[in-house]
C-alpha cells in the first residue's frame, strides 16, 4: 500500500485547499440528502454522508436511460470500478467484476462479491455463482454498491456487495408495453403493470420475453422472465409477498481460439455450449414501526433452482492419438465406438459430450431491530438481527465419448467415460445462522462513528451417491465454519461541500460444495463436469481498509476521490493441474490484494448531464507459488512458479467511463457513452512471463487494451409513446475482455484435428466482443 498513499496525501491536500476556498463560496448550503440503504434487508437508510465508503447508488430511471440489456451489462457501462469478462460468450452470462472481485454464473470462478434482491441473497448455494439472467431488469427500482467487505452483507461480501430492490405498486403505478428488435434477429416484450387503493392495498407485475440468435454461429438465446408483488401498507405496517420465476435457454459459446478467430471472427471452437436454468424465488418481506424509535424488518424466503448444461468439448484424451480430418478422417466413427468399447484400446474418440444436471433448494429467513434512542446524549441508530440459511444440492455429471463434426460439433456414442452413468453423483447441504449488529453514533452533526459486527455459523455436508461412506475417491464430508468479523468507519463534514470518510472492514467466504469436492491435487477436475475426493480447504477472509474524500463544485456538480487495499488470506482458487491437460483443482493461495484509486465527477448543467469514473486497479499474487502451467511459454516441467507482485489474470489496471446526456427538447434526446480498459493477462499466464516462440507457443498470453464507445437516442411522438434507439460498439471494435492460453487442438481453418503425437502447440483463446448493434425499442404508457 505504500505506493499508493502519497496519491490519497496529494488529493486530499487538492480538496482542501479547494474547498475552504471556491466551495465554500459556491456551496453554502445543499438542499438535497442523498440517502442510501446500508444493509440488504430495506430497513432505514442513512445520508450519504454518514458512510465511511464509496458507496454508489442507481434507480430505474438511471437503467431505462441507458438503455442496457440487464443489470450486469448496466454496471458495465455505468459503474465505477465495474467490469466484465465475457468468458462464456453470451449477454446474460458475463462476469461480473468490482475492485478485482467477480461475481459470475460460471463454476470454478473465484467469486467475491454478495448480490441481494430485496433481501435475498442471490448467490447460488452451489458454487456461490450468480447468474444475472435470473434478474429482471424490469422489476429493479433501485440498486446499491457497496464496497468492501462490509460483514453485515454477510458471506461471500469480499470486495463488494450489491443490493437490489424492487418496484411495487406504491412507487411504480401504471401500465406500460416496450418491445424491441434490431440486430442479431433480438426480439424482445416487456409487460408491467402497477397500481394500489385507498384500502392500503398495491401490486406489480412485469413479465419479459426475449428471443435472439446471437451474433457468433450457433449462439441462440430464449430468456423468459415473470416478476409479481403483492403488499399491503397501512400506517406502519407494510408488508409484502413476491413472486419471480424465470425459464431461459442460453448459448455460451465461449472462447476461441486466436487464429480461427482470425479466420472467421463469427466462429466458435466446439458446440454446443447450452445452459438451461429454471428458478422460483417466494418472499415475504414486512416493516413495522413499533414507535417513534423502533422499526422491525424481515423477510422469509424459499428458492428453487434447476440448472442443466450440455456442453460439447474436445477429448484431451485424443491429442494423444494420430491427427485426422474433422468429421472421421483416419477416425471413423466405426472405430471410435469400437476403441470406447475397448478398455485395453487407445481412446481415439475425438470429442466428448459433457452434461450436468443441478438441483438446489435453499430457504431462510432473516430480522432486525432498528432503535433511534440517544446513546449518552448524542444522537445514535443502532441495528440488530439474526439471519438463518438452509440449502440442499444435487448435483450429476456424465460424460459421454463422441466425434467431431466438419462444424465442430460434437455428435455422441451413447458410450459414457465411466461405467457408472452418471459419473459424479453428489448431495450438499448446507446451513449458515448469522447474528450482526451496527451503531451509528453522532459525536457532532459533522462527525459519525461507525462499529458493525457479524458473526457466521456454517456447516456444509457432502454425500456421495456412488462411492459412499469416505476413502480414496469418495466425496463425503463434513465441515464447519466459523467467524466474527468486524468493522469500524467515520465521517467528518469539514464544510457542506466537503466530507471525509476513513473505513476497515473484515469479510470471510466458506469453501462451497463444488470446491470441497474438487480439492485433490493427485485427483484433478474439468469443471463444471467432474470431482474428486475433498481434502479440506480454508475459508478465505479479507480485511479491506478505506479512505477518500466527496464534495461539490455546486448544487449541481459532485465528486468523489478515494483509495481502498483488500488483502485476501487463503484465497480459493481454481488452479491448473501439472501433466493434466484442462483439468485442475480449488486450493487455498497464500496471500492476493487488490488495491487501488478511484475517481468520480458528475454533474447537470440545465439539459446536459455528463459523468466520469476512473479507477486504477492493482491485483496481485502476494504468495510464492508452483501452478500447472504446460501451454505458458516459460513452463518447467509442466509447472509454472507464481512470485509476489505478479498480476492477477482477467484484471485491468486501468478503467475509464464517460457518459453524457442531452435533450434537445422536451421530446427528443441523445446520449454517448465510452467505456475504456487497459489489457490483462490471460488465465494460464498467472506468472506474467509467457512469450511467443511462433512454434509451440502461440499468442501473446495477454489482450490489447480497448475503448468501445456506445450511443442512444430517445423520441417522444405523443404523451404515452417513446422511441428509443440503441447502438452497441459505435465503431465496430474488435477487441478481447478475457483470455486463456491452451493446447491448439485444431488447425489455424478449424478444419483438421491436431494431436500432440504429430507437433504439440498451445495457443491463446479469447472472448472476442460483440460487431456494432443496432437495436429499435418503443414503450406505450397507457396511464
């Protein structure tokens, strides 16, 4: 951290030289308080100026202007310290990332951030993914960023945490219809409806379909999405049951190899590469005030989730074997089922058809006491609560040996890699009781004191189906997990226009079932498709320190500078296996941190409204390190070695957004928005020494740096009619968000299969972008 504290000396000198002079003068007093909820139950929010972090906050209105896709696309574009790795190749499975944590619908991602929606945690029991399609833009009111590992968001909170709320008939009464179409044949319906009585009575409902075949080959995508609130408010009563379903199809294609990418940008490596997921989430949310001082708030909750992949792959296996033509060659079918038939007989079968099957049903509830009481004649908040989360997981895998096809789609044998069909049966359970507090004390209407604590119980219990009872191979196992982690924070308001604020924060993530079942060195696993026996791994903990600074030039302009360090100890992460090509293992690594500044400015000066972020973002392996590594340039022996200092793959250094609105009138509008990142290395160059030799080692082993830049414009033809425009990637650009070095397992056209026998080459794959999008959308408002 010692590189980065002259930074947060030098603007905190800027901002107070400043600030006791123009802002003084121009800022005497500001009308508006902005106000933020500061825990994932909605409960009492506080001003922005008692939180000792950078919180940033969006609405509807801020979502619908931009025009995004969905949550995570919206946080792209518009969110500080925010952005996305495309590894699974599809709109609504991207990765999430803040401050060098992700959240991601992708197993073996080391996540670390917590995603609340109206008080549930979204976080998949298995795996802790999230996936962004279980969402519904058009049910999101209003949303929080909180950074840190703030502990009252609970598990998983490492780097950040975001809390969703909803709308309802109270904040969003009326009717309204917006479809879209434009490129890539998308097709898109939303339907809401709001309203409420005089008897205290009010609903909402919005319903989503959406239809695109994508813009890479082969790469559809069907997403159908139902959001439903029921409530009642009277007095101080008001509660509340939801209901969101959804039942989407989705293509991830993934990444792809640098010369067919070149060959054929639109192409994909094998298919398919489907994900079906189905989710029912029911919530019963309630507030009551108990008095002037005493507000309750809870919720109870059930979800059921049904996850199926299918995923065509190539056997590793075959890169053993002689090479040969796609679609049979020197291996014709005849003889592929012959060899997987044959225990004793070289496996020749070129591809292999990876399927999975995941049930989880989680439920829990979770309620707080808030008191306004004065604390020794200073004016005080303090909350408490308990929070208690169940879950059970079945899980199945299969892998069934087939062939590659001219199109590089993989046709199956109906011959499976094991005699036992499927080939992983796992049952999880898991329970976490949680009890938190946090008090907010005033010591002067300038000066806030923050102290928050949570403490986690966790218990995880895996159950093999196949080989019960534990040993050698067996997935059984039973552990806990326990922690308290604090937090401490303070605000100071040196003038109206300028406040301080200084935070440390301490969260913690407990190995999943997925992670505990694939922890074996000596047994490697090719996730999501396969586990091994469970040698016990640590929960992961990090202690984040923050400080900056926010003011404003006026009423009408704001800004923000800060600095945040978040070191991470036994962080779990997915780690290539030495010898194994493609397979790995989740292992406890030392030390990581992430660290960084981050700078903010917006403002609205009459129709133009304009806003900037920055951040500078260093990740970093703090630990020494020995990795499988066989396709990085600088292997011995299979391995690669990790030394302190070196950058963490998939992550930026340098992020930059810049939007600006303009209405030209009070029925037309336009918007432009640039989003700029620097390049990262790719998974598989963790050492960050690979190079291109032109022979066996292809690729760079990291992505260029980039800028896409994206337009809207907004045409109201009548009172209740809007016409919305919306051009992805105004430029064209071609560039990569992810990348990931590999054995070259075809050749440069995609048309023939390369073995190992005959030359072995590693290459690097990417997650190319989307070409320029065009889409058309209207809304009706009937009331």
């Amino acid at each position: 951290m010692q590189n980065i504290r002259p930074t947060l000396v030098s603007l905190a000198v800027l901002a107070v030289c400043t600030s006791t002079g123009a802002l003084a003068q121009a800022v005497e007093q500001l009308p508006v308080v902005t106000v933020v909820g500061t825990m994932p139950i909605p409960a009492i929010s506080q001003p922005l100026s008692e939180i000792p972090s950078a919180v940033q906050t969006a609405n509807s209105s801020d979502l619908a202007n931009s025009q995004a896709l969905d949550l995570s696309s919206f946080m792209n574009q518009r969110m500080g310290g925010v952005y996305v790795n495309e590894v699974q190749g599809n709109p609504h499975q991207m990765d999430v990332n803040y401050r060098g944590f992700t959240a991601s619908p992708l197993l073996g991602t080391p996540q670390g951030l917590s995603v609340y929606m109206d008080g549930v945690r979204m976080n998949q029991p298995f795996g802790d993914v999230v996936s962004w399609d279980l969402i519904p833009r058009s049910a999101i009111s209003s949303m929080t960023l909180m950074p840190g590992s703030n502990p009252l968001f609970g598990l998983n909170t490492l780097g950040g945490a975001l809390a969703v709320q909803t709308k309802s008939g109270l904040t969003h009464a009326g009717t309204a219809v917006q479809t879209t179409i434009g490129s890539h044949q998308r097709r898109a319906v939303e339907l809401e409806h709001g309203g409420r009585n005089d008897k205290g009575l009010h609903w909402f409902v919005t319903g989503n379909v959406f239809n695109e075949d994508g813009w890479r080959d082969a790469s559809p995508s069907r997403v159908r999405q139902t959001f439903g609130k029921l409530g009642w408010k009277d007095g101080p009563t008001d509660v509340a049951l939801t209901l969101s379903h959804a039942n989407n199809a989705l293509t991830g294609n993934g990444l792809q190899e640098q010369r067919m990418l070149a060959n054929d940008y639109r192409s994909i490596y094998t298919k398919p590469d489907e994900t079906h997921n189905r989710s029912t989430l029911l919530n019963f949310t309630g507030k009551h005030v108990i008095n002037d001082n005493t507000l309750f708030a809870g919720n109870a909750y059930y979800r059921s989730i049904s996850t199926r992949t299918l995923n065509g792959d190539v056997n590793d296996d075959a890169l053993e074997t002689a090479p040969g033509l796609l679609g049979g060659g020197v291996f014709p079918n005849s003889a592929c089922l012959a060899a997987a038939d044959d225990d004793d007989a070289e496996p020749v079968c070129t591809g292999l058809l990876n399927r999975s099957t995941t049930k989880q049903k989680n439920y829990g509830f979770s309620g707080q006491v808030t008191l306004l009481e004065k604390l020794a004649g200073y004016k005080n908040q303090f909350t408490t609560g308990l929070a208690y989360d169940t879950n059970r997981t079945d899980f199945k895998q299969s892998s069934e040996f087939g062939y590659i096809n001219p199109d590089r789609s993989v046709t199956g044998t109906q011959v499976f890699a094991d005699e036992l069909d499927p080939n992983v049966h796992l049952k999880g359970k898991g329970s976490t009781w949680s009890v938190f507090a946090t008090d907010t004390i005033s010591l002067h209407d300038r000066w806030h004191v923050t102290m928050s604590g949570r403490y986690n119980r966790s218990r995880i219990i895996n159950e093999d189906q196949i080989l019960p009872g534990g040993g050698a191979g067996s997935l059984d196992g039973n552990h806990v997990f326990q922690r308290f982690n604090p937090a401490i924070g303070t605000t100071y308001a040196w003038t109206p226009a300028l406040t301080a604020y200084l935070g440390y924060n301490e969260g913690n993530r407990t190995p999943t079932s997925i992670e505990l079942g694939c922890a074996d060195p000596a047994n490697p696993c090719k996730l999501p498709n396969a586990m091994a026996g469970d040698p016990p791994l640590k929960q992961v903990v990090t202690k984040t320190w923050e400080a900056g600074l926010r003011g404003a030039l006026s009423k009408q302009t704001q800004w923000t500078a800060g600095l945040f360090h978040a070191q991470s100890t036994d962080d779990i992460l997915f780690v290539a296996a030495p010898d194994v090509s493609s397979f790995g293992y989740f292992k406890n690594f030392g030390k990581t941190q992430r660290q960084g500044i981050e700078l903010g400015l917006n403002s609205q000066q009459g129709a133009f409204k304009f806003a900037t972020h920055y951040t500078w973002l260093q990740a970093t392996y703090q630990s020494s390190e020995v990795l499988g590594g066989d396709s990085n340039s600088t292997n011995t022996g299979g391995n690669i070695a990790i030394q302190p200092g070196n950058t963490i793959p998939l992550t930026p250094k340098h992020i930059l957004k810049i939007h600006a609105d303009y209405a030209w009138s009070p029925v037309w509008s336009t918007g432009l928005g640039m989003a700029a990142f620097s390049g990262v290395y790719a998974r598989g160059n963790e050492n960050n020494q690979h190079q291109p030799d032109g022979d066996e080692h292809l690729g760079s082993g990291r992505t260029a740096g980039y800028a896409v830049f994206n337009a809207n414009a907004r045409y109201a033809s009548s009172k209740n009619t809007q016409w919305m425009l919306n051009v992805m990637n105004l430029f064209d650009r071609r560039y990569a968000s992810a990348g990931q070095l590999g054995p070259a397992a075809f050749s440069a056209n995609g048309q023939q299969f390369v073995s190992s026998s005959t030359r072995e080459q590693h290459s690097m794959s990417v997650a190319p972008s989307a070409p320029r999008s065009v889409w058309l959308s209207m809304r009706h408002s009937f009331n």
